[in-house]
C-alpha cells in the first residue's frame, strides 16, 4: 500500500472516527458512517450484526438496499441459522465470495439467506468485530455486482471494524446498563407495592376480623341469647304450646339465615359452586334484597368466564374488590340501578362496576369504603383500578384492569 493509499485511508477512518461521536444508537450510528465508507467501499448494502449476550442470537441493522434482516419482528435471529454463521461463530477469520448467490457457503438447511437472493447481493466481504479478544459481532459490506472485492478490501474492511468495535462495545454495554438498570426499579417497585399491599390488606383482614366479630356478637350470639331465655321460661312454665315451639323454630331459622350470610361473607362457596359471574350476580342481588325503593342489577359477562380458569387465590382475591364495590355502591351511593360488565380483551380482563348514586365525595368516606384496601388487592394480583366521580351525583364507575399475563391457571401455584 503507497503513501497516498494511505494518507487516504486515514483520512476516511478518521473521517468515520468523527461521525461516529456522540451517537447513541447502532442504527444512526451505521447511518453517520455510511457516506465514508462508500468513499472507500462502493456497497449496495451494509449490515452490522451484533452478538447478543446469551451468545446463541444476533441483532441487525443495515444501510442502503433494505433486507428482512434489518426488518426482523423482535429483532433477534440465531447465530446457527446466518448465512456467516461460520464468522459469528468464530470458525473463520474472514469470509470473501465474488457471488454469495452461488456460493454454498452461505446456504445450508435452515439459512436465512433470503436477503441474499431478494437484494442480489452477490459481491460480500464480511469480517469480525473484536474486543478485548471477545467477538462482538461482524460488518459486513456487499455490491450487486460480482467478483466486485478482493483481498485488498479484506484488510480495509478490518481496519474499519477495528475503529468501529470499541464504540460498538460502549453502546451495547451502555443498553445493557440501561435495561439493568430498568429491571432493577421495577423490582424495587414491584417489592414497595407488594410491601404496602401486604401491609393494606394486612390492615383490611383485622378490619374483616372486627366486623365479623361484631356481626357474630350483634346478630348471631344476640339472637341465640334470646332464644336461651326463651326455653328457660318455657321449662320454667313447665307447659310448651304449638304457638311457642312455632316461635321458636321461626327465630333458629333466622338465626340460621344470619350465620349462612356471614359465613357467606366469609368464603364465597358460590364462586367454586358456579363461577365467577353467577358468584358476582348472587352477591349483587343479596346486597340489594330488601331495600327500599329497589335498586336495579345487570350482570352482564363478556369474558366467555374467563375467570373460571384462573386460580383459586386470584378468583377471591378480584372477588372481594367487585364485592367492595358493590357494598360501596348500596351503603354510600343510594343508587337506583347497579350494573357490573365483565369483559375480555386482548390483553386485559375489565370489570366495571357502575352506579347512579350520590357517589363518594369526602377524604372520610374513601377511607370509610374500604378504597385503599381495595387498590391493595388489585395490587397483589398486579392490576389497575381506577374510579370515575363525576361530583354531580350522576354516579360512580370503578374500573379494574388486570392484564391477561398476570391471571395465573388453576394448576399454576408460582403466586
């Protein structure tokens, strides 16, 4: 190589050198240098590919004549089935062909060559991008025409890829730091929201203990007091008339009744017994039995029961949130119709649980309904609950979002 060759080659590397500074990405990177290594390269085509960090993939990017390769859906094709997977694999130190279409080199069961034969890339020369002794991936560069390249343009390419690896190495250890650094705060707040929401739904399960407790002792234990005083002063009559003993089976069956719906309220048998929905419409018209005026329910389900499948934990845990809501709606809303929508998309189950009531206006009255406790369940099962208040006592609509992804089977016990 003469003098001028070479002054002229510094000047094209230093030349790229300077284009390459302060990009951020492969791509814009590829598109800066272009220009000035066609100067010294007339390409058709040039691609990067960069090794992944699992060592069995690799990633494209390419200007001039576009390919599949730089088209790829997720990016990410492997290494085994390039047509230089002989290069990426680091079995050769170079590869040269005057016409890859014929050569066999770059064709083999399984190769993704399309490109080769869709662009016409005959002309190839193709050599490794090296750190630090660690291969990072290869440049390759290709012209329409054949027997285009010599071994000359090997020891250019090289020179280009030297220059070129080093930055190439600072970007991907760069993306990689980034998308560490990004799994590491979603960690943090997966970790944070999983703590709080323990902590609320700690907090909701005492709060559930005390009223159950007060239910037991105002309703059940009340009752069964008075029907112990009643059959004492029966004996202690020592006569017992149809009328009493009709007295007192009306007032076990009551008794009944309470302790059936406070162990109703407990675990919601109806859900295994007959789905989501139905548990969800039993819950509804037992909110609403006896007041008045009536308040009207629609259940209305889209899903094709799509809740039925997802596990037993789940199943409850989105079961109390439509149950709060419901209570929520009947207590402090004073609605005159409830309806509930349940709804599959494609990537998220909703349920809506819509009144015309009076809605919820004060900081005490969310502390009141049980809200917070409710945004800790949704967050235990990874979902999105918002509430709709319009103020203007035109109702309430609480939305819950929970992505498919996150609705584990009834078989998966990874929760």
């Amino acid at each position: 190589m003469d003098d001028f060759v070479q002054e002229t080659l510094l000047k094209r590397l230093l030349a790229i050198s300077r284009a390459i500074a302060g990009q951020l990405d492969y791509q814009s990177a590829l598109r800066q240098i272009a220009g000035e290594v066609h100067q010294l390269f007339k390409f058709d085509h040039m691609d990067i590919a960069i090794i992944l960090s699992n060592g069995k993939d690799s990633f494209s990017y390419e200007v001039g004549v576009e390919t599949q390769w730089g088209q790829l859906v997720g990016g990410a094709r492997p290494i085994v089935k390039s047509p230089i997977r002989a290069l990426l694999l680091g079995e050769v130190p170079h590869l040269l062909t005057g016409d890859a279409i014929e050569d066999d080199r770059f064709h083999f069961e399984g190769a993704f060559d399309a490109p080769i034969y869709d662009a016409k890339l005959r002309s190839r020369v193709h050599v490794p991008l090296y750190v630090n002794g660690a291969l990072l991936g290869a440049l390759s560069i290709s012209n329409h025409k054949k027997n285009f390249y010599s071994e000359h343009d090997i020891d250019i390419a090289k020179h280009i890829a030297d220059l070129l690896a080093p930055f190439f190495y600072a970007l991907s250890q760069a993306e990689a730091a980034k998308k560490a650094a990004i799994a590491e705060a979603q960690a943090l707040n997966r970790e944070e929201m999983l703590r709080l929401g323990a902590l609320r739904l700690t907090q909701g399960m005492e709060q559930e203990r005390k009223r159950l407790g007060m239910d037991l002792h105002d309703q059940t234990l009340a009752e069964l007091t008075r029907l112990l005083r009643h059959l004492s002063r029966l004996r202690l009559s020592g006569k017992v008339e149809a009328a009493d003993l009709l007295l007192l089976e009306e007032k076990v069956d009551t008794c009944l009744q309470e302790l059936r719906n406070i162990i109703e309220d407990t675990k919601p048998g109806v859900l295994d017994l007959f789905g989501f929905a139905q548990g969800v419409e039993a819950q509804l018209e037992r909110s609403v039995a006896g007041i008045t005026p009536a308040i009207t329910t629609v259940v209305v389900d889209k899903s094709d029961d799509y809740l039925d499948t997802a596990a037993t934990s789940q199943r409850t845990t989105i079961f109390r949130i439509v149950q709060e809501a419901i209570n929520n709606a009947v207590k402090h809303s004073r609605p005159s119709f409830v309806r509930i929508n349940i709804a599959k998309f494609r990537s998220s189950l909703r349920i809506e649980i819509i009144d015309d009531g009076g809605g919820i206006s004060t900081d005490a009255e969310m502390r009141a309904s049980g809200i917070e406790n409710m945004k800790a369940r949704a967050a235990l099962v990874s979902s999105k609950l918002s509430f709709v208040n319009t103020g203007d006592h035109l109702g309430t609509q609480v939305v819950l979002d929970i992505p498919l992804n996150a609705i584990q089977g009834v078989g998966d016990t990874t929760n």
